[in-house]
C-alpha cells in the first residue's frame, strides 16, 4: 500500500481502539515512522519511539532487583506507565534475537516481567524486509500469525504530499514529479542512495547550495544537478501570478512542464496568485497539468490549515472546484 493508504488504515485504528499487535513492513527510507508519528500527532497521542536494534535485552526488560527471597525486575524509564500514546518498536526484525524476544512479550502480551503496558497505550512494531539487503532476522510463521500486517511502497503522490507541509525545495519536488522512479531506488553498490528519507536530506543541502550527493549518490545528483539548470530558462513566475503573462506560452519539453507547473504552484500562495497562475494553465495546458497543479496547491493549504483559502477559491472559479472534486473523488476511492 501507499504511505497515504497506511496512515489512513493506522488512523482508524485509533479511532476504534484497535489495540490488536501490528507490523508495519517496507524499505528504508520509506518514511514507516514519520507515518507513525504523524498518526500520533493527529489523535494528540504521546509516541516513544525505540530502536530495538539500538538496545540490549536489560535496556527492555530491566534490571533485577533483590525483594527480600526472590528478585523483581526494575522495568526501564522510558516505557510508559501513564496518560495515551503509541509505544512504537522500530527495527525490530533487526534486533538480536534475545531482545525481539522481549520485544515480542510487549507487543502480544503487553507485559515484561511484572510491567504491564497502560491500557491506553497502542504498542506497535515495523522492520525492514530481506528483499531490501537490510540485516534483519526471520520472524517464525506462528509468531507472524498473530500480527495484523501492512506493508508500505514507496509512492511519488504520498511523498508530495508530505513534503508539502516539510518545506521541501520545490526544484526537489518537480524533479522527482519528473523522474519518480528516482523517489526510492537503493544502489547495493554505494550507502548514498535516494530514498523518501535522504530526498528531504537532499533539500536541506540543495537550499544551502550546497551538493546533494552526499543524500542520494552521485548519478541522482547528476541528473538533479542538470534539471536544475531547466529553472534558469523558467518564464518570469511572477508575471503569471498577477496576471500579466498571457503572452507566455506553455512549454513543450515534458521537464519544464514539471519544473513551470510545480514552480508556480509552490510560489503561489495567496488567492488571487492561484487563480492567475491557475487562469494561465488551464487556457494553454492539458487537464493532467492543471490537475498536478491543483493537487500541490491542495496539499499545501491542508499542510498549513489554509482549508479556508480553497474554500474562498472554490467560490469564484467553478472551473477550479472541478478539478478539486475529481482529485477528492480519485483520493477516496
């Protein structure tokens, strides 16, 4: 499934209380805990985020303790012991043995020794698959049994979307809106490689102008660096923002189409520069570019509570509410 699709299936877990033992599998990179997070964040729930792989069987369990004759365990202070949240297990199919042990005892028993997991609390695990040359271990069939079980893909639409309300650059987004089989593709060879995770990296540097090689390789970077140069040979954006561009004429080269219609729906942000910018395309380009555009302007009022914003735009542009509606009607599908 699609980041978008798991985050919509982890939510209405919340919402039912669900509190059934839960795998989450995919490549890394794919953004399996920033999925998670962000679910916690929507339902104002608390997350401890461990890294099995990180930890040593006692770092779980805890240490004993002499209690008169017998020993107790002394469980460790970061498991919760009140309020609502999720206790998200990351990495475990690469922990050693003995603390995916453990770990297996929180996520199916909800207990260690005499700790008990709060009530309120969601405990959840993710892991990488073989297939992705990631150093895990096999999970046995009847321990796998008792998991419910999404596996997550990497997928250019949901990547979009949450790096719209991240700030990523947007000759990173109209690059990848170009060459989405860029957006996950592991290189065995080199430990740069691009990803959904070294993308956002790669932001971070590209806007200090500095080489993003080092986020995801130099043949990614290459390829970046040469679609950069597209953005030098951009019409004025502005001009089509307040509605003096009408003499500029919609790009025949496929990558200036993705660089124009993601530069101008990036930079535009206020109402009357979307309806312009929106005015420009929809009278020189196809229906899927107006639609990309859309799509992005969509995605960045809900990143930043602008709902409002579309609301006042649906109101003045029938031709802009269509568009809107197809693109609702295609994500509730």
């Amino acid at each position: 499934m699609t980041p978008i699709e798991l985050h919509r299936q982890l939510t209405e877990i919340v919402k039912h209380q669900l509190k059934r033992s839960l795998m989450i599998w995919g490549p890394p990179g794919v953004g399996k805990s920033s999925i998670v997070e962000q679910v916690a964040q929507s339902a104002h729930l608390e997350i401890i985020d461990l890294r099995l792989s990180q930890l040593a069987p006692t770092d779980l369990r805890g240490l004993p303790i002499a209690d008169g004759k017998i020993s107790r365990w002394l469980p460790p202070e970061f498991l919760p012991t009140t309020g609502r949240g999720i206790l998200f297990l990351d990495e475990l199919n690469m922990a050693p043995p003995a603390v995916q042990g453990i770990a297996q005892q929180l996520i199916l028993n909800r207990q260690v020794g005499s700790y008990k997991v709060p009530e309120d609390w969601f405990v959840w695990a993710a892991g990488n698959r073989k297939e992705d040359r990631a150093a895990v271990f096999d999970m046995p069939a009847p321990l796998a049994n008792r998991f419910l079980h999404y596996s997550v893909e990497p997928h250019f639409d949901s990547f979009r979307s949450w790096a719209n309300g991240r700030g990523v650059h947007e000759q990173i987004l109209a690059f990848l809106a170009f060459r989405p089989s860029l957006l996950h593709h592991p290189d065995p060879k080199n430990p740069a490689w691009p990803s959904c995770r070294s993308w956002e990296l790669a932001s971070e540097l590209h806007t200090l102008k500095m080489p993003i090689s080092p986020a995801v390789g130099e043949g990614a970077h290459a390829e970046f660096h040469a679609f950069c140069k597209i953005y030098k040979k951009l019409p004025d954006i502005e001009k089509l923002m307040n509605g003096t561009g009408s003499e500029v004429p919609f790009p025949e080269d496929p990558s200036m189409r993705f660089a124009i219609t993601i530069a101008l729906s990036t930079r535009a942000i206020t109402a009357p520069a979307i309806q312009h910018g929106f005015g420009w395309l929809i009278s020189r380009a196809s229906p899927e570019w107006c639609q990309l555009f859309i799509h992005s302007i969509h995605e960045r009022a809900a990143s930043r509570n602008q709902i409002g914003l579309i609301a006042t735009l649906l109101t003045k542009d029938p031709r802009m509410k269509k568009f809107l509606k197809n693109i609702m009607t295609s994500e509730s599908a």
